[in-house]
C-alpha cells in the first residue's frame, strides 16, 4: 500500500476542516470577536482602529487587505489580518491589538 506524503494529507485535512486560528508560538487559542464586540473594543479604546491595524498588516505584508479580525488570545486582543499579494499569495498577518505590533507573518 503507497502512503501519502505528509504535506499533501496535511493540505487535504486543512481543505476539509473550517480552520480555527491559532497561534503556533502560543498555546492560547485565538477567538475571534463579533461587529458589535469588535466596535465596543474600539469606542472602550481597548484596541487601534481596525483601518490602523490595516495599515500596519500591509506594511508588514504588502498587499491588499482582504480580511480583518479583531480576536482575543488569551487576555490579549489580536487584529488577525489576510492579505492578498499581487503573485496572488495570501499571508496572515497577526498584530498586538493595542500597539499593532507584528506578533506573526505567516
């Protein structure tokens, strides 16, 4: 019986599953906040404005912002950001939800 490489069943399991987003450095799960919770954030000044938090990601990864979320990790608030690259790779960018420091770049 042939075996699959890894990297092919990896692919084929990550395809298969909706993908919670976690950090690999962290053993802290990341969950991802609602509209309305993402706002409240924001106006409790808790976080950046999600537009700051935009700009950080396409600097750290150039690109156009197609996705961003504000989550929580831990006690920590995360801006999880995607971003599309002309060559049409996607990077996700993680940043400190208050300073919009790059935590991560995958």
């Amino acid at each position: 019986m042939s075996m699959m490489p890894v990297e092919p069943l990896l692919a084929l399991s990550l395809l298969a599953t909706p993908l919670p987003i976690v950090n690999v450095d962290s053993q802290a799960p990341i969950s991802c906040l609602s509209a309305d919770e993402t706002r409240e954030a924001v106006a409790e000044g808790r976080v950046m404005q999600p537009a700051q938090a935009s700009h950080h990601a396409r600097v750290a990864a150039p690109g156009e912002v197609v996705r961003i979320r504000l989550c929580r990790q831990g006690d920590d608030f995360v801006y999880v950001v995607t971003t599309l690259k002309r060559d049409g790779r996607v990077a996700r960018v993680t940043l400190e939800g208050q300073s919009g420091k790059v935590s991560a770049i995958r």
